[in-house]
C-alpha cells in the first residue's frame, strides 16, 4: 500500500518532464482512511509545488491524512513559500519523503521543521525510484553542471552510416520518437559541427502532441558552421548557440552572429578544440541542468575521453551494413588494452518496436 501510493506519486512528478528546469520533478499524494484525497505534481518553475496542489486539492480533509511525496518539502523561500510550513499548517500527520532534498538550500531542514512540529516522517521509500526520477537535478543541484546523456544508434555490426555517409535512418520510428522525447526533456542538445555539414539535421523536438525544442549547441572552434543551415535559419522557440574557441575567424563570428547564432566563447584544449570542461561549466551558469549529445563519433570520444559523460544510451537496429569503412558510434584514437575499456553499470536493457536499447552509467578509471 505504501509503495503504491509513493509509485503514483513518482508518475505524478514525471508528468512534468521537461517543464521544471532547474527545479526538480516532485509529485505528491494525500491519503486519509484509505482514500486518495488529494494529489498534485509540480508543473513548471515558478509555480506552487506538488504539496501545495495536494493540499489544496484535499483541502480539510488533508487534516490527520498522510502524505506521500518524492523529495523532501522545500524550507526556504525562493519563487514561492516554504512547502514543510505548508505541510505543517494543514495538519497532516505523518509523512513518507522518497528521498532527501540533495539542495544545500534544504538538505534535510525540511524534514526537521515538520518532526519539530510533531509529524511523523518517514525517509527512503522507493528512494532509488526518486533518484532516477531526477538524476538530472540532483547532478545541477550538487555540482553546477549539468547531467550528459551521449544517445548513440548503430547496427548490429557497429555501424552508424554507411562507407558513403548516408545514415537516414538507422533506427525505426519507435526509437526515434523515444529519442524525442528525451529532447523534450533535456534543456540542451549538442552535436559537432562535422553532424551540421554532413547531415544537416534540426535537432527540435517533433512529437505529435507537440514539445519543447531545446537549447541547439554545435561545437566548431573554426566557425564552419554554414549559415544556412537549419539549426540556424528554423523557426523555433529555442536559440542555437555556436560554440567557438580563439581559432574562430572574425568574419566566422560576425557571419554567424548575423544568421542569429548565439556565440559562446571557451578555452581551447591541447588539440586546439573546444575545451569541454570549460564549455560544461558554462552551460551550467546557463542553468542547463541536462546536456543530450548526439554526435558524431568524434564528440562522442571527446565527451567520454573526458570523463564526462553521467549516462550512456545506444540503440541497436537489427540490420546489417558491412564495409571497413563505415564509421562506428565512437571515434578517437581508442583504448590499447580491454582493462581500460569504459564499463557501464547498473545497466537496462530492452527493446523498443523491432530495435534494441542499451543504457548505464560509465565508470571512469578513477572510479567514478
């Protein structure tokens, strides 16, 4: 029963994929004498959080019930009041927190404040659940910088294109609208600017019921990016931001700038390309809490040359295409040795309509 009540509320939270950056994803539920009497999901930044619209939704009969919600009430003010005072006033009685705010804003001051005033909490039902629920969140929250996913697609023998480049599509249509959806709730999207010349893609967000296109950025330390192409001359609701290092040419940079690119400016590391680490730190006094890569092969070896990447996700398409020179989803110079291959853990497989999907996390040799 209570893991029920937690479960609904953690796909309450998840309503809002997308819509809360940089808050996190919270919903919650209200039970009293065994009924749901209210419930509520926080829907976008700036707007009542899910306790409040629980509360409101139970109004006097939130008085004795209990309440479920996957992550601690906030105890600050910030946009809006503190929830745990709020929790505190409606007389509720005990309450069941997923997991502990990992803001140093709150961390644990929220459950403080309502065992002071006599509520019963309890902490850790379904805590892993809430974790991943908002990985995206917690990394922001805890270290600035926003949460990478390098996305990959191949064929069963590795391939991401054919030996002549053409790759449209790899996938079938399920795994593309699943990869959508992920651009729907990452507040960036990232690609080389080898992916604008070669494929010219859009890189928005095209789902039926509609979505959020998000933050388009290409890295091109050398300005090489054609102002006609789409992810510059589109109409969309989100900016495309052309990364360049000193390597960038004047005219380049004003030539962009005039196709309404947004410029942004990073060190250059030792192969005299974008400085990722530089370029991360960035992005995340942007406040784009999560980062979706998309390629190409050589991005994606930067990215997890550098230690970079918090979550991997391939998919694999029963096809076969051959040829020693049809590229593969990562490129670079490569490991020498199998014990220095990146290892994923707390891996999930699956399929998803006739192609197959890989994801975990990566373990660097560091051990992180």
């Amino acid at each position: 029963m209570y893991e029920q009540h937690m479960r609904l509320a953690l796909q309450l939270a998840e309503r809002a994929a997308g819509r809360t950056s940089p808050n996190p994803l919270v919903g919650a539920v209200i039970v009293k004498d065994g009924q749901i009497v209210g419930q509520g999901y926080h829907k976008k930044a700036g707007t009542p959080h899910a306790e409040i619209h629980a509360l409101r939704e139970a109004g006097e009969n939130a008085r004795g019930g209990t309440l479920y919600v996957t992550l601690e009430p906030c105890s600050h003010y910030g946009r809006t009041p503190p929830c745990s005072e709020a929790v505190i006033n409606a007389g509720i009685r005990e309450v069941y927190v997923a997991m502990e705010d990992p803001n140093p804003l709150v961390a644990g001051r929220g459950i403080k404040q309502m065992v002071n005033a006599g509520i019963r909490v309890y902490v850790g039902l379904l805590e892993q659940e809430a974790k991943r629920t908002n990985e995206i969140f917690i990394k922001y929250i805890t270290t600035g910088k926003p949460f990478i996913l390098l996305k990959t697609a191949m064929t069963l023998d590795g391939r991401i294109a054919t030996r002549t480049g053409h790759s449209k599509w790899v996938t079938a249509e399920p795994a593309r609208e699943m990869v959508h959806r992920l651009r729907n709730q990452y507040d960036g999207i990232l690609v080389g600017v080898n992916t604008v010349i070669a494929d010219n893609p859009a890189l928005t967000c095209r789902l039926a019921e509609g979505g959020r296109d998000p933050v388009r950025i290409v890295l091109d330390s050398r300005t090489r990016t054609p102002a006609g192409s789409r992810v510059l001359t589109q109409d969309s609701d989100g900016p495309t931001f052309v990364v360049v290092t000193d390597k960038a040419s004047i005219a380049g940079i004003k030539s962009l700038a005039a196709a309404g690119a947004k410029l942004v400016r990073t060190a250059a590391n030792a192969q005299g390309r974008v400085d990722l680490h530089d370029l991360v730190a960035k992005l995340g006094e942007m406040e784009i809490t999560g980062l979706l890569v998309e390629g190409g092969a050589e991005v994606a070896a930067s990215f997890l040359e550098a230690g970079l990447v918090d979550k991997m996700l391939t998919f694999i398409a029963p096809k076969v295409i051959g040829g020693k020179e049809a590229p593969g989803p990562v490129g670079g110079a490569g490991i020498e040795t199998m014990d220095r291959a990146v290892q994923l853990k707390r891996v999930n497989s699956g399929c998803i309509g006739e192609d197959f999907f890989i994801e975990g996390y990566p373990v660097y040799e560091n051990g992180r």
